[in-house]
C-alpha cells in the first residue's frame, strides 16, 4: 500500500484538478449563453459537485478496496466491466476536451504556428507515460504544481482586481433561472470532479481528519475558481464570450506590465503545463477502467489497456476533425446527457452500494 | 550501459520522444526571423482600399535612439487583406500581439471602427489593451510623425490618454472598453483624438533636429505618399471623437469635455477660471480654482414613468491663483479662504453650465456616453422595462430620460 496517495496529496490533487479545469475556456463558453449570469452557473453546478463530493469521501472513508474490486464483490462482474467501460469513455471524452483547450491555449497565447499532428503526438507521448504510472506519482507532482498553479493565480488576481467592475454582475438573472439550469446542465461535462474521487477509493492512506481536509481542499477551489469566475465578469463584461482563455487574459489586462514586464508570461506557461498534466490525469482514470475490464483477458494488460485508450483517444480526434468548435457542439447538445448520467446517477448509485459495506479486506491493487 | 537504457521504458520513451521533436525544432526557423513586433497600428480608409500602417521594432543597433523604429504599410480590399499584403511588403508575418495604441484615419473613424475591432480581437491578432486614438488626418502620417518624436509612441500615447481623462479633458478607449460600449446597447464611446496641426500651434514638433536621420520612418515604405508637412506638430489639447454605433458622428472640443467629464468618474482633476468674481474678498477678480478631489453618486428614479437620474457631485477645490484689477495676486496663504460663498455659486454655475451642454450634445447625437440606460437596466429592469414598452421608437429611450445635479463645493488649502 505504499502506492497510495496521501491525504495531503489528494486534497492538491482535487484542488489543481478544478482549479485548473474551470478556468481555462469555461468562463467564456458559458459567459456566451448567460452573459453576466455565468457565475451563477458556476454556482450551482459547485453547490451540486460539492454535495456529491461529500459521497464521494464517504465511500473513500468506507471502502479499503480498489473501486472496481469493491463494484465487483457488491453487483458482480459484468455490470462492474460495464460501469468501468462506461467511466472509461467519459474519461476518453474529458481528455480530448482538455487537450482540445491545451491546444487552444498554446495556439493563441504562445503565437506560434503549431503542427497539430505533432502537438498530439507530444501530448500522446505524455499521456502513456502519466497515464501508467500510479497515482501517487501524479499526486508527488501536483504537490509540486500546486506553488506555481496558487502563484499564477493570485498574479492574475492582483493583475485584474483592479479593473474589476462589480456592477457588471447586474441585474442578477438577467436570462432567468432557466437559462441557468439549463447552461449548467449544458456544461455539466466541465464539472463533476468528484469522480475522480471514486478512484481515490481504496488508494489513500487513511489518516486523522482526512473527511474535513478533502472537504477544505474542495471548498477552497471552489472559492478561488469562483473568485476569479466573478472577476473575470467584472473585468470583460459584454466582451467575456470573446476572450477564450479565462485566467490567461485577465493576466494581460495591465498594459504598463503587457510592455514592460509581462509577467502574464508565468501564467500563459504555467496553466498549459498544468492542464497537460490534468490530461495525463484522466488518462490514468481511463486506462486504469480499461485496464479493469480486459486484466482477466489479456497478460500484458497495462500496455494493451494504453493502446485501447490511445486508440479511443485518436478516434475521437479524428472525428470531430481536430476541430474543437464541433467537439463543443457534441459536447453540449450530445455528451451532456451520457455525462449526466455517469456523473450523477451512476455516482449516486455507487454511493447507494457503499452504504450497507461492511466488509473492509485488503484489496488487490489493479 | 545500452542494456541498461532499453531496459528502462521511460528511457525509450525518451529516446523516441527526442528522436521526432530534435530535428523538427533545430530545423525550424527561429521565430524572429518571421514575425516582426509591432507597437503602433495605424488604420486608414482611402476609396475602396484600407491603408494599415505600423510602427516595427527593429532589434538591431542604431545611432540615435529612435533608429530601431520603422513604419511599414500596406493597402488591402479589407483589413486582413492588407495586413496580409503588409507583411508580404515586410517579408516577415505582422505580428500585434504588443500593440498598444491604434490609430484610425478620420476618414476611417467617420466609416465606423467597431467592426474592425471586433475582427482584431476574435482573430486574436491585437491584445484588449491597445488604447484606441483618433486622428484629424491620416494615421499613417501621425505614426510617421510621432516615430520621430519618440520610440516608445505606445507609452506616450497611453500616458497622455490618462491624464487627459484624470484631468477632466479629453478621454482614453481602449479596444475592451470601445467593445463592451457597442455592445451595451448604449452604443456611444468617447475615444482620444490626436492632432496633427502646423507647428505654430501647441504640441510636440515631430521636426526635431535630434531626430532627422529617423531612416527608418522615412523610408521604410516607399509605397506610400505622406501628406505630412514639414513643420507637422503632434497636438494632444483634449479633442475627443464622439462614436455613436461605431462611427465617429462629431469631435468634442476640450471645453466641451469638461462637461462630459463631470459625469464621468474617472476624472478628478481639472481647472476652471471664474471671471468676475466680486466679495469681501475679491473685487471683480478672475480666479484660477483647481479641483482637486470628486466624488460621484448616482440614484435612480421614476416620476410618472419617465426614468431619472440624479448625480450627487461632491468637489474639493483650491482656489490657485488670482487676478485682480489686471494684477496676479501670488500671496495665497492657508490664513484665509480663499473659496468664499461668491466663488462656490459661480463655480457650480460654471459646472452646471458645462453638464447641461453635454447633455444636450449627447441627445442631439443619441449618444448615452453616460451608460445611464445600461444603469437603469441594471438596477431597475422591471421599471425600465415598463416604460420602454411605452415608447413607439425604443432607440429614442435616451431622449427622454431627465438629469439632475446636486453640486457641493468644499474648499481645501
């Protein structure tokens, strides 16, 4: 059990992953359908992921087993490889959203004629080697990001508070509560980071105060993703849709500091490098499923489960034509509903098997 | 040793990944080469053609200071048509991502500018920031001109552009703010107007001895003929262009804006001359008052429907300067005061008198410079909403909303 995670490193785990997640192309994508009613979207997906959050430490604090080897003693093992395939290709789906934003993100803000072929090969390459190693890896490196992600942030922070306007927050519902929920179901695909808890399950060291720590940690992100949320409404008001990497472009708001210091450049570097390491993130999820579902088949179950991702992963790219606008339309109007359903429903439910678990046996690492 | 590293997967990862991306980066041409640093763009509507025009950092050493400044330009049947000619003239891809101050020709402003602004900063090709400036002549002359005067044009322009605003004249743009004005539904913006005039005029020689062999910006574009004098003198005296829709409809003169300044914040600072001041004090003096501090607030209100809007002014004053029976009064001590009752009454007319005519002007031109409808909206919707429903013609909402001004006057020493 040496792999497992500590609590310290799951709670920066949890903290860079929403952090970083949110706050890139979020901000914009639904600023253009609620306008100055976005942070209220935000709101409410939070309010809704943080309860689920607070199952989801329920089921760490309950079960000692591996997630899948819990599923499997509770429901059998079919509908256990059926829950995994369906979490894997949710997995799939989030790290070609991410890479889609990474891309975005190096395209405009690092002003250089990319290949995109050989931008995914990079990413591939960094995919396969995070996506196979433990968690606790991706844990030991995120106690590392996390100075540089909190530094980033608070620059953009003391950068754009100044030219914060809050009266660009009114009038409060200005598209109605409908507009609202339905944004926040729309982009329900860009939240729901409890589910990376579930495989936290089994592979963190149970120590004191872990349930209040995981509570602090998510409480805290949400808090800081919202802050610079309501700050980057204040600052581009009508012009929020425009701007599609939320946390780089508050950064370049001073223009003394644009021409004489740019020290945005730390935060145009940095959250581009952290979101990489968010895809090799959910690439582990992804091939830590798959690899579930075919280890009783297949002998070098690692490498082929890597493959099958990497294959998934290619598919996905070439069918929305390395295009990302076509991939936010499925994303909104088709992923939503499937997210929905594994985020949500599918959550809930495991969390409704963990409730009678009694049996704690030492688990076989997958 | 090579046991060892094929035995190791990360190794061979390594290995593969240095493999692919070592002699794709030592092959590529490094980014310098390619793409320039533009500082300035200038944009001009000439006929059917669009003349983009820019001041390029050229990283090499000069002799004088403001050597490593060029302007390139280039003409084009729209704006990324010409940007495209314009970096085909260079031989490097135009790159604005520093750009800090775009100029529009007068002919181009009359034209609308929003359009261009919203291509600039979707396509991602200018960052938000740039301050937005007009001109009386043509763009490309102005940055030719002020290519002369000084090799950091985008701080200059920046700096002046805030003080005049901070100093009740004139007004900054930036593309941001220009953006969110013609998407507000208000539809106005006040953006700074650089002059360019004859060099017996107030402003900067752009003649200056010192920078005569700018070869550079003389001949950097042969293509292009300048319209610029000798003797061109680069004037910021406080006009300002008025855009209602994106279009400039008139330029504002420094008086004006000071009443457009005492609605707006950010302008604090500013001086005004009452004549004939009489008192216990002054005898039919002329008194210099500066003001040194402004506190605005806003309340909102309804009467028989009709929207109004009351602005609650607090200044503080100095009194700086006094001119009695044709002598400069220079003892100004802290032992009197100097802003008596006479000076106060005069002093609100004055400012009542500047607010009213730029009411006036900005409902002659439809122009809610003051973003009291997007107020209303804000914090009233349901009201506001009310009493849009009754009016015939809703681009007429400005028209009939009704100002009022409470002035108080507190004087400092």
């Amino acid at each position: 059990m040496s792999k497992q995670l500590t609590v310290h490193q799951a709670s920066v785990l949890l903290f860079v992953v929403i952090c970083s997640s949110k706050l890139m192309m979020l901000p914009s994508l639904i600023s253009y359908q609620s306008a100055n009613d976005a942070w209220l979207v935000f709101l409410l997906s939070f309010v809704i992921d943080f309860l689920f959050s607070l199952l989801m430490i329920f089921i760490i604090e309950k079960v000692d087993d591996n997630l899948f080897i819990f599923l499997k003693k509770r429901i059998g093992k079919v509908l256990t490889i059926i829950i995994a395939i369906l979490i894997s290709l949710l997995f799939v789906l989030k790290c070609t959203q991410f890479i889609g934003e990474n891309y975005v993100m190096f395209d405009e803000k690092m002003y250089i004629e990319m290949n995109k072929p050989m931008f995914l090969l990079a990413i591939a390459f960094f995919i396969v080697y995070l996506g196979s190693r433990n968690l606790n890896s991706i844990g030991r490196t995120m106690e590392i990001l996390i100075y540089v992600v909190g530094f980033s942030i608070v620059l953009s922070f003391i950068i754009s508070f100044n030219a914060a306007n809050l009266e660009n927050l009114f009038p409060f519902l200005n598209y109605g509560v409908k507009n609202i929920v339905k944004n926040s179901f729309n982009h329900c695909f860009w939240f729901g980071d409890f589910l990376i808890m579930l495989f936290f399950v089994g592979n963190v060291k149970k120590e004191k105060h872990m349930h209040k720590k995981l509570v602090k940690s998510y409480l805290l992100s949400i808090l800081v993703v919202m802050t610079i949320v309501v700050v980057f409404i204040c600052v581009f008001s009508k012009t929020a849709p425009m701007h599609r990497t939320c946390i780089l472009d508050i950064a370049e708001l001073e223009p003394r500091l644009l021409s004489e210091g740019r020290f945005n450049w730390i935060v145009d570097f940095i959250f581009p490098i952290v979101s990489v390491f968010l895809v090799g993130l959910y690439s582990y999820c992804a091939i830590h499923s798959i690899q579930f579902c075919i280890k009783d088949f297949v002998k070098s179950n690692k490498t082929i489960s890597v493959l099958i991702f990497l294959f998934f992963l290619a598919a996905a790219v070439i069918l929305f034509r390395f295009n990302y606008n076509f991939f936010y339309d499925f994303l909104i109007n088709i992923a939503s509903y499937y997210c929905f359903v594994i985020q949500y429903l599918l959550s809930f439910a495991i969390f409704l098997i963990s409730i009678n678990y009694k049996t704690k046996l030492k688990g076989e690492v997958v | 040793m090579t046991k060892k590293i094929l035995k190791s997967k990360i190794m061979i990862v390594i290995l593969i990944i240095l493999s692919i991306f070592v002699p794709l980066t030592i092959n590529n041409v490094k980014q310098t080469d390619k793409r320039t640093v533009a500082i300035a763009v200038g944009i001009d509507k000439e006929d059917d053609n669009y003349l983009i025009s820019t001041q390029i950092i050229v990283p090499e050493a000069s002799s004088t200071f403001n050597g490593n400044i060029r302007v390139y330009s280039a003409r084009g049947e729209n704006i990324l048509d010409a940007i495209e000619n314009l970096s085909v003239h260079m031989g490097k891809v135009a790159g604005f991502s520093n750009v800090s101050a775009i100029v529009f020709g007068k002919d181009m402003a009359k034209e609308g500018i929003a359009k261009t602004l919203d291509f600039f900063l979707r396509s991602k090709r200018l960052n938000d920031n740039a301050t937005l400036i007009t001109t009386n002549k043509k763009a490309y002359d102005l940055l030719q001109s002020v290519a002369k005067i000084d090799n950091s044009f985008s701080y200059s322009i920046n700096a002046l552009a805030r003080l005049n605003q901070e100093s009740s004249l004139g007004a900054t743009a930036t593309i941001e703010s220009f953006l969110n004005d013609y998407y507000s539904g208000t539809n106005a913006s006040l953006v700074g107007q650089i002059r360019q005039v004859q060099d017996d005029e107030e402003g900067i020689s752009a003649n200056n001895s010192m920078q005569s062999s700018a070869d550079g910006s003389t001949t950097a574009n042969a293509s292009v003929q300048s319209e610029q004098d000798k003797n061109n003198v680069v004037s910021n005296s406080g006009y300002t262009s008025l855009f209602v829709n994106g279009k400039e409809e008139i330029v504002i003169t420094p008086d004006q804006m000071k009443g457009f300044n005492v609605f707006l914040g950010i302008s604090k600072r500013g001086v005004i001359t009452l004549k004939g001041i009489s008192d216990e004090l002054y005898k039919n003096a002329d008194v210099a008052v500066s003001i040194k501090n402004k506190i605005i607030t806003e309340q909102l209100g309804y009467k028989n429907g009709i929207p109004r809007i009351t602005y609650n002014i607090n200044y503080t004053v100095q009194v700086e300067q006094i001119r009695q029976n044709g002598v400069n009064q220079i003892i100004l001590d802290g032992s009197k005061d100097y802003v008596t009752k006479a000076v106060k009454e005069k002093l609100i007319t004055e400012i009542k008198r500047y607010a009213a005519d730029s009411i006036n002007l900005s409902k002659q031109y439809n122009a809610d410079v003051f973003k009291a409808q997007e107020a209303f909206y804000k914090y009233t919707k349901k009201e506001w909403n009310n009493y849009l429903s009754k009016l015939t013609d809703k681009s007429q909402a400005y028209q009939n909303i009704e100002f009022f001004l409470n002035l108080k006057i507190s004087g400092t020493f």
